[in-house]
C-alpha cells in the first residue's frame, strides 16, 4: 500500500490561495502598506484563525479577497485563486457574482451592515435574488429556510421585522443568513463575535461550526480573541504590520509557539494564575505602515533580537502552512523571564468607601401627544453593593443588564428613581448643586471608548486638567501644568503629549489618557466602565498593570464594569453578576469562578472561550434573549431561561441567602448556608 499516496488522496482540496498579495491605502508618494506580501490557503472544510492586533491589515486583507476596499485602497500586487480562478482579473459586473455567492462575508457590525429602513426578509431575499436562480422568482420559502438554518426561532413572523426588533446575536444570525444565501464555498467572518455577549457568542460560533460541517465551506474567521480561536479554528495565522508571522496548526501553536511575538501574546493574557504579579506587556506599539520596511518589522519590540535582525530582513522559515518569519530557529528563541514589579495578593479590605441599599434607576415610557408616562424600563431595580477602599469589584452580565447604568447612578451622573447611595458617610441622592460637585472630586469615571470622551478640538493638556480647573485645584496655569506632566508620567506618558489633540494616540495610549484625566482631582474611588474591552491583548495589559500599580500606590478603590472575566479573575476582589438590573450572585472572586451557584452565573461562565484547544467544557446554552428591562417577568427574572426552573420560580422573586463561604446568591434553588442545591423548586 503507497500510504503517503493514500494521505493525499485524502486531503482536502485548497478552495481559496492567496500568493503574495499587496494592498495600498492613500497616495501613491506615501502609501500605507496595509497588506504587504501576504501568502495563505484556505481548504474546504477548515477554518482558518487570523488574529493580530488592531491596524495590523487583517480586515484589510478581508477586503481585499472581497474587493470591497475604500476609494482610497488598491491592490498593487499578488494573486487570489477562488477554486483556481483569479479574482483579482474579474471585471466588477463579473465580481458582483462572486461576490455574495461563492465567497460570503460576514461583518463585524451587524447593525451597521443592516438597512433600517427595510425588513430583514427582504434584505435576505435581495441575496437570494441575487445568487440563487432556483428561489429568484419566489424567495419567501427560501428566506424562511435560511432564518430557520441560522436558528431564528419563528422564522415565518421574524422576515417581516426590522432590525431594531432584534437583538444582538439575532441580527448576527440574519448576517450569516444573508452570507449562506448564495451557498458558498469559502465564508469571511471578520470579528463575527465582537460586539456580542459571551453567552451569544457561544451560539454563534457553535453555529458557525454546524453550517460548516453541514456545507463544508471553509472559513476564514478574523478576530483578536485567542479563546475563539483555540475553540473554533483549525489552523491559526498572526498578522502584525501587514504580514505573516507565523502559520500553524492550532494545536502546535497553543503549544509550542515560535515567533517571539506570539510568545509574547500568550504572556500578556490574564488570568487568575498571574493575579500576584504584573502582566508581561509588549512594549511599545505597531509601527506605522506608511513606511518602506527593510527589517523586521517587530525588531524594536523584541527582547531577543540579535545583530543578524538589524542587518537583513527575515526570512520565512517552513511551507505557506506551516512556518514563521524570523532569522532565529525556534529552539533560539528563549524569551528572558519578565521583570515584573511584585504584586500583593489579596490582603485585608480597606475601610468602607460607598455603600449603595435599594438603589433604583426607572426611566419612564411616554406616549401619545401629551407624552403620558405608560410604564418605566427598570434599568437597575434593587441595587446593594459595598466597596472599599484599595480593592476592586467587578460588575459582570450581558448588555443591557444594567451595569453601566448603575456606574452611573453611584456617581450620580444618572439620579436614582430610589434608594440610598453614602460615600464615606455622606448621603449623595440628596446633595445638589455646589455640595455635590465638590464631593465629585472624590469619584470618578473611566469611560469605555476614551476617544468618544474627549473633546476633539481640546489638547491633552487641557483635556487632563479640565477637573483641575472646575474644582479649582492649582494656584495658576503652570501649577496645573506641572501636575498634568507628573500625572502623564504615571500612567506612561511623556511630556510631549501635552500638546498634542486625541486623534494622535493609539487606543491604549488614549485610554491612558482617560485614567490620567480621572486621576487629576485625586479621586478615593473610580468607576471603570469596559475600559479594556476596545483594547489588543498586548495594550490591555498594559493598562491592566497600570491600573493595579496606581491601586496599590494610591488605595483606590474600583468598581470594574466588564464582560472578560479573564480579567476579572485577574484584577477583580469581589464579584457582583447582574441580570435584568439586580445582583443574583455576588462574593469573593475566586468563589463565584469556581464554585458558581446560580444557574446565570454558571452558564455565563461556561460560554467564556479559553485559550487551550486541548480545554474540553460543556456549554450552558441559554434559550432566548434576556427579557425586556420595561416588562420583566414574574417571579425570578431568570426563570424563562433556566433549565431547572420550577413553579415557585415563576411565582416569587427569590430572596437573597448569604452562604457561609461569603456567597451571596438570590436563587431558589440554594436552600441551606452551604449553598446546597435541592430539587426543582
């Protein structure tokens, strides 16, 4: 028997190869390098992980397979072969077929890809029209077999609704359906996940995954998110200023990665095994790409570089598959142990900073002419959290739960409906006027997108010392000055910042930006709302290790608002899960991630991808989208999605039990002070 001749034989066919293809943006004197010479293949059946940092070209690449570049972009360079025909020699009439049909894309924001003025059945039945001839004269059925497919449940009513009468994950699923429309052979899902909740995005990549063992199309699914990637892809490719990296199997890269930049990727994740020391930043940035590159392009980043780096450019080392770009061989790549500044544990709490009991925000529904109030959306509904000083509490759940919203109540940037918020021994609901804005020195807010809260027209300067100058810290200009330059310098910034606007920064150096204005009125305690969630793993990090130190210099006091509970395992003391604006399960942070007792908890938990392909664990699917905070449920607000809801569930909100352990959880279902679980209620 020829057994190599056999393996062969056996091997799935390349669907899609692209041979050192070149993409340029801008002007043809300075062109920025989007793509520069990038070779891949994409077999039937596989899926192919392209991760890489923001700005690094994978989206670029994406467009370009697509031809769906800004007016600005072009291709100067390389080939793409669709099933062995060009892509790159189709006239655009002839592109538009392909386009949709064989090769199907799906993009990173749905609600932005979707037409608001149109029904979701009628912009999938544009698709059918489109690409499938069979259905064009009639394509209601098939629209209906589609949304059946992508698993949208009523698929025969939800053709005619609009986007905004779906949620989320349910807009993803008509963006996958208007993909599938043209059955194609190979799909592009560019950050598919992004913008969705854990729980959701669990749905839809193990959807992703059935459509492909259903259709045997190949995917090449681009997303930053190593987790994703260990859970979903086969083979993984790093992009870092518009090139290649490295090329490998799933299971070898998890294992043994080669390029010190992926090495350095895997030592910047979170975790709670790195909770006593400081995380293993890549320092620096992604140079800029609109520069001819002669070197490497991770040489000023690379703690191992050798003289041979600063002479010539790297070469590739391995097949298109299977390879890395680097002059040293793998085995010469010992990446030196981090200098980390130690880290305490967690030690004893500080004393007792904001206390909030009953804390309510009802935002009223008004109709009619004369805008009567006819119900209220309980956006928060019950509220109890402690925070102390030196210690960090993280609020979890999927949007719209609330979480951000009382953030802002605690700091009275929203007023409360109800309930009773002290900081440090002071009432705030009932302050106004000057008492409260004086008190507003001692909270702040970092808010999720720092370039949306910044003034565009404003310099960092002024940006940093605008709380200064409203509270009337520093004698004159040039004393607020000084403490702009030393609060920049804590946070990692130079001087020269001071003069510059906010479009000049990278994300992280911007976020930075935003913790330097909070800590410019020497606040006790900081609201951190997602502030990592726009962040690449390598600048989170940094902002992670940044946030810590100023805690343990400082004792501040932080609630953390996120949905990564990586780094909630990370950085978080205690733990609050909110769901349909209240708390169901608060306590100690390593207690809530091991030992969860509420069904929520447990089934957020399970969907968190982690980066290991070789983790095996069983996902809590949850049935539905969370109820509308304007008509919550009877009884437990869970109960229309918990597998083991009983009667009483659906009759009476449960109260909550405080467990020997320090739990705290609001569930029928845990009966005595250890948190045993009982019978269906």
């Amino acid at each position: 028997m020829n057994e190599p001749a056999t393996q062969a034989a056996a091997a799935p066919e390349t669907v899609l190869s692209v041979e050192g293809l070149k993409t340029h943006l801008g002007s043809s004197d300075n062109p920025v390098r989007a793509v520069d010479g990038v070779d891949l293949t994409l077999r039937r059946g596989e899926t192919f992980g392209l991760v890489g940092e923001s700005g690094c070209g994978k989206s670029m690449i994406a467009l370009s397979l697509m031809r769906l570049l800004p007016p600005s972009g072009r291709i100067v360079g390389g080939e793409v072969l669709l099933e062995g025909r060009s892509l790159l020699d189709l006239t655009e009439a002839e592109m538009r077929r392909e386009r949709g049909g064989s090769i199907g894309m799906i993009f990173q924001e749905p609600m932005t890809s979707l037409n608001p003025v149109m029904t979701v059945g009628r912009q999938v039945a544009e698709a059918v029209r489109l690409h499938d001839p069979q259905h064009a004269g009639d394509p209601r059925p098939r629209v209906v077999e589609l949304f059946r497919q992508v698993g949208i449940p009523d698929p025969e009513r939800r053709v005619d609704e609009f986007p905004h009468q779906l949620s989320g994950g349910m807009k993803q699923r008509v963006m996958i359906a208007i993909a599938l429309a043209g059955r194609p052979r190979v799909l592009i899902a560019d950050e598919p996940t992004t913008a969705l909740d854990v729980t959701i995005q669990a749905q839809v990549l193990a959807l992703l995954k059935d459509l492909q063992r259903e259709t045997g199309m190949a995917i090449l699914l681009i997303t930053h998110d190593l987790g994703v990637v260990a859970e979903t892809a086969d083979r993984v490719g790093v992009m870092y200023a518009g090139q290649l990296l490295e090329t490998a199997s799933v299971g070898d890269f998890f294992a043994r990665p080669r390029h010190p930049y992926s090495r350095k990727l895997f030592r910047a994740l979170p975790g709670p095994e790195k909770r006593d020391q400081g995380l293993d930043a890549i320092p620096g940035s992604v140079p800029p790409l609109n520069q001819p590159f002669h070197l490497c392009r991770f040489l000023d980043r690379c703690e191992v570089a050798q003289a041979v780096c600063r002479e010539a450019p790297p070469p590739w080392q391995g097949s298109v598959g299977d390879g890395y770009r680097c002059h040293l061989a793998a085995d010469e790549i010992v990446l030196p142990a981090p200098e980390l500044p130690a880290r305490r544990g967690a030690g004893e709490a500080g004393g007792l900073l904001m206390q909030t009991r009953g804390l309510q925000v009802h935002f009223p529904i008004r109709k009619g002419v004369l805008r009567r109030t006819v119900g209220h959306v309980r956006a928060v509904d019950g509220l109890d959290l402690d925070l102390h000083a030196g210690r960090t509490l993280a609020l979890v759940g999927e949007s719209g739960c609330g979480k951000t919203t009382a953030g802002k109540a605690l700091l009275q940037l929203v007023r409360p409906t109800a309930g009773s918020v002290v900081f440090d021994g002071t009432e705030l609901t009932t302050l106004k006027g000057e008492a409260l804005r004086r008190l507003r020195r001692q909270f702040q807010i970092i808010f999720q997108d720092p370039a949306s809260s910044m003034n565009p027209r404003m310099l960092v300067e002024d940006i940093v010392a605008e709380g200064m100058v409203a509270q009337g810290i520093g004698r004159n200009r040039a004393e607020r000055r000084r403490r702009v330059v030393e609060l920049l310098e804590q946070v990692g910034l130079r001087e020269d910042a001071l003069r510059r606007y906010p479009h000049e920064f990278s994300g992280g150096q911007r976020q930075r930006i935003a913790i330097a204005r909070a800590l410019a009125v020497d606040p006790r305690l900081i609201v951190c709302d997602e502030p990592t969630s726009a962040l690449d793993v390598s600048v989170q990090a940094q902002v992670l290790n940044l946030l810590k130190t100023l805690q343990q210099e400082l004792g501040l006091a932080y609630l953390f608002i996120t949905h990564n509970i990586a780094v909630v395992a990370y950085l978080a003391d205690e733990v609050a899960v909110m769901y349909l604006g209240r708390i169901v399960e608060q306590g100690p942070v390593t207690l809530i991630l091991n030992r969860p007792l509420h069904p929520y908890t447990q089934a957020l938990l399970s969907a968190v991808p982690v980066p290991d392909p070789d983790h095996r664990r069983t996902i809590l699917r949850l049935e539905g989208d969370m109820p509308s905070p304007a008509n919550p449920p009877a009884g437990c607000h869970f109960h229309e999605r918990c597998p083991q809801a009983g009667p009483r569930c659906r009759e009476q909100y449960p109260p909550t039990r405080t467990l020997e352990d320090g739990h705290r959880v609001a569930c029928w279902l845990v009966t005595d002070e250890t948190g045993n679980p009982k019978e269906k209620p």
